[in-house]
C-alpha cells in the first residue's frame, strides 16, 4: 500500500461509448442508454473487487444541446432527472444528481470541483457522465421514426441552470452573430489581421493545423468521422466541404452529428483501496484552473481569450509544471481559432511533436456536445496510465471562448491535504466599456464574416469608431449586393466604413475607402 492519504481524490475508472448509423451493430440508443453503457464501462475499468456502482453518492450530468437553452425541443422526450436515469442504468442510488450548466468547460471543471469535495469529505465516490445522441435524432428523423425516449425518474435534483451569461450581447445577437460558427470565425479573421496573413495564407495554416487531428481520429475507434484528411482537403471549398462562415468550410468547425457518451468515476484513495481498485489505475488531478473571459464585444482583442491562457498557466502553477514538462495534449478543437488561442498563449508550435489532441479533435473525433472533454479526460487517464510518471494537459473550453477549465493529470501522487492549492479561479478580466448599441460615424474594420443564407448571404463587421474608439457590430444594407462583392473581391480587414443606425435599430456599414 502507498502512503498517501486516503482522502485524496482520484480517477479510478473512464468509460466511452459510441455509435454510428453505418455500423453493423447499430442500436439507435437514446442518450440516456448511451451514458449507461459509458457509465458501466467506468466500473469495469476500475477494476474494483467490491461493489462499486452500489458506492456511487453522487452523479453530476453534462447537458445535451437539446436542453441547452431554454425553449429547445427534445424531439422524442427526454428524462426529467438524467443524472438519476443514468444512476438507473448501472444500480446506482447517489444521494445527490446534479445537471450541470451549458458549455464544453463542464466535464474538466467538476473533475476539479468533486476532486475538491471527495478531498474535504463531502463525497466519496463521483460519476461524471455525459452523452448525445444527435446524429440517431437526424437519422430516425428521415426515416419518418419517433422513438419515444421520455423518463420520470423519482429523486432530488440539482439543476445548476443553463449559465448562458456573457456568451453573446443583444448587438451582436440582431447583427445575426446568433451562434458559435459565426462567432468563432470572427475572432479567426480578427487573429489573421493581427498576423497580416492572406486569406489563402491563413486558410493554409487552419488545414495544416487539423489535419493530423484527422489522423489521430482515424485510428479512434469512437470517432464520429474516421478519415484522415489532408490539409488541402480540409481547406478546399467543394459542395461537400462548402463555406458555413468566412473563413470556415465545414470540416473546420466542431461535428454535432454524433452518438458518442464519456464517464469518469472518481473516488477517495481510502473508498478506492476498500473497494480493491488496483493502484495501477489511479490517476491524480495535479492541477486545475478556471476561468470566465469578458463578452466578445468587451474583450480588447477579439483575436484572443488571455482568460483561458490564464487558466492553463494556473494548472500548471499549481500542478508544479511548465508546460515543457507536459507530454500529453488535448486542447480544445471546436475551430482552429480555439487551438491557435492556446498556442499563441503557451508560446507552442502547430507542429509540437508531442501532438495537441489526444482525441481526434471535435471535428473528427466528434463534437459531443458540451460533453467532448469528458471523453478528452477518458483519453488522458488511459494515455498516463501507459506513460507512468508523465503528465497530460486536458483544456475544455465552453461558449464563445467564454468559459475555460484546465486540467493537469498524472499517475504521480499528488497532495490534497490543502484543496485550495490544487484548484483555483482566474480572476475576472475587468469590464472596459467598449461596446456600443448604436453607432454613427467613420470607423474602422477589425474583423468580419460572410454567411451563407439561402435568401441572401450576409456581411457582418465589427470595427471600432474613429471618434471615441468604441465598438460596433454592423450589417451591410439589405440587397447591397456591392458591397456584398467588395468584402469577397478585397480583404475588408482594416477597411474604412461608414456606419449609421437605421429605423430598426441595426447599425448598416458601407465601405468608405
């Protein structure tokens, strides 16, 4: 037996499952019966001699999209206690369920806050689970099929809401940046003016970052699209691969179409040693770091989040590293802005030897919903149980490059004797006053993006006015089909405009030189 105290936290067992409509094994489960399978898949790898799912005393939930956002539609049902169905699955009757709220920062970020609660003893032993079964919704959907997935679970639950601040403000919402594809491609038209890159050049860079993210997929076995791609392919706009966001085409952006679930179960080194889970399976959280950035409108540079830089250089503060000294990756892949963000920060290089997921990335390996970083963690824990000694760097990312949560794991022990020394809190980044509602005058273009739509596509800026150097959103008028062709013919980065505020309240741009 070693040393270490038994009230400290640790993983002792992670669980995947997946399916594809193709696959000849096809079950077409619900979420629910997903997150069982990845549930009890966790107990198995534990290994535990005793009855693990019979000690579980809590279940904390990651959210489907589906009841993301208030108003969303469930369309075959959906349980009123998901933590406790699941609990159903695997005979497990916790004390406490808990649905956690909305955004891809959720899976690391309760690693951290129930590694701190077993450490204090306010748990024991903690199943995190999430699951989506996106992809069998659309494929039932066109088969004209409505499986009926409703539950009603008896039992408590801790329904943390949908924590949707700061995502978005009411000026970009009615400027049409409504969701994350056109959000995120403005932050990476905003990082390639700060680096002067051509479009072409910069479309180069996207394609050679993710390409051996396809790689890494490919050999996945729970990966939603298997295929490596080349840089070129990735890049190239065809009717398959088309524009979804300037610069974006749709093998660039997170892939939402999956059946994929991920668990984690973590324990007490004393409630892991009564029930006979072996050592070789523990992993220690060294470190974690939180942190909330300002609202795009409010961050000084929309080509960066130093919030989510902060929370990986507190991880590793606290987990005693540099970031030299990590040998393992998975960074956050929902669009190339997201990974370059962390790189820029950490001061790494696209072509790192060590590789930067362990995944696939969400774009083949598959955008679980805000659940893809649990099954990050699951790759971890089983990538540091090969690699003994060694450390594995887990960053989830949640919103609009809104909320991070950084983890930093090895087999190494790690003391929890002061929890306070494991996890922390970034400090919010002060509010400045930037944005503006309405906006008339000359300014100046800081990023930008075209939408497809199929009445029309859209041109929306954001820039800043000469006059008091405040920030706008704005549209070109409706059926400017001119300066429509101006922002595909010449760069619109660093472009003058004209901005007015029109009779609806939209601030309209056109280009002034």
């Amino acid at each position: 037996m070693s040393p270490i105290s038994d009230r400290t936290p640790i993983v002792i067992g992670v669980g995947q499952a997946a399916e594809r409509p193709t696959d000849a094994n096809y079950l077409a489960l619900s979420p629910a019966d997903l997150a069982g399978e990845a549930a009890r898949l966790a107990i198995t790898d534990a290994r535990a001699v005793g009855a693990l799912a019979a000690s579980i005393d809590t279940v904390a939930a990651i959210r489907q999209f589906e009841i993301s956002s208030p108003g969303a539609k469930q369309p075959f049902g959906a349980s009123n206690n998901f933590p406790r169905s699941v609990a159903k699955r695997i005979g497990a009757n916790p004390q406490r369920a808990i649905l956690e709220i909305t955004g891809g920062q959720g899976p690391q970020r309760l690693v951290g806050e129930f590694c701190a609660a077993i450490a204090s003893g306010e748990a024991e032993t903690v199943l995190l689970v999430g699951s989506e079964a996106m992809s069998t919704v659309l494929h039932l959907q066109a088969k004209g099929e409505a499986p009926d997935w409703s539950e009603t679970v008896e039992g408590d639950l801790e329904d943390r809401g949908y924590g949707l601040e700061g995502m978005f403000t009411a000026s970009l919402i009615k400027h049409r940046i409504r969701g994350a594809i056109p959000c995120y491609a403005l932050f990476e038209n905003a990082r390639r003016g700060r680096l002067g890159k051509t479009r072409q050049a910069y479309a180069a860079d996207m394609g050679a970052l993710f390409a051996p993210f396809s790689e890494v997929a490919a050999q996945n076995p729970f990966s939603a699209a298997p295929t490596a791609r080349t840089a070129a392919e990735l890049i190239a706009v065809t009717e398959r691969n088309r524009i979804v966001a300037d610069p974006f085409t749709r093998m660039l952006v997170a892939r939402d179409q999956v059946n994929q679930a991920a668990a984690v179960l973590l324990s007490s080194v004393g409630a892991a040693r009564a029930m006979g889970v072996p050592e070789d399976r523990w992993v220690y959280l060294h470190g974690q770091g939180d942190a909330n950035e300002l609202t795009p409108m409010e961050r000084p540079d929309l080509s960066a989040s130093p919030q989510s830089i902060a929370s990986a250089m507190l991880a590793l503060n606290l987990a005693g590293r540099s970031v030299s000294e990590v040998a393992a990756f998975d960074f956050y892949s929902c669009f190339p802005i997201a990974v370059f963000n962390m790189l820029d920060g950490l001061g790494l290089s696209p072509e790192d030897p060590r590789g930067l997921t362990l995944t696939g990335g969400l774009p083949y390996f598959g955008g679980a919903g805000n659940d893809y970083s649990m099954h990050a963690i699951a790759e971890a824990v089983g990538t540091l149980r090969l690699r003994r000694g060694e450390f594995g760097l887990v960053g989830a990312n949640g919103g609009m490059l809104s909320k991070y949560s950084t983890g930093i794991y090895s087999t190494l022990p790690a003391d929890w004797s002061q929890p306070e020394l494991r996890r922390g809190k970034v400090a919010d980044a002060p509010v400045l006053g930037l944005e503006l509602e309405a906006a008339t005058g000359m300014g100046r273009i800081e990023t930008y993006t075209i939408i497809p739509h199929r009445d029309g596509d859209m041109v929306v800026v954001i820039g800043r006015l000469a006059e008091n150097d405040r920030r706008f959103a704005a549209m070109a008028e409706d059926g400017d089909v001119a300066t429509l062709a101006a922002s595909r013919d010449r760069d619109p980065l660093a472009r003058s405009v004209l901005v007015r505020t029109d009779d609806q309240g939209l601030n309209r741009f056109s280009y002034g030189g």
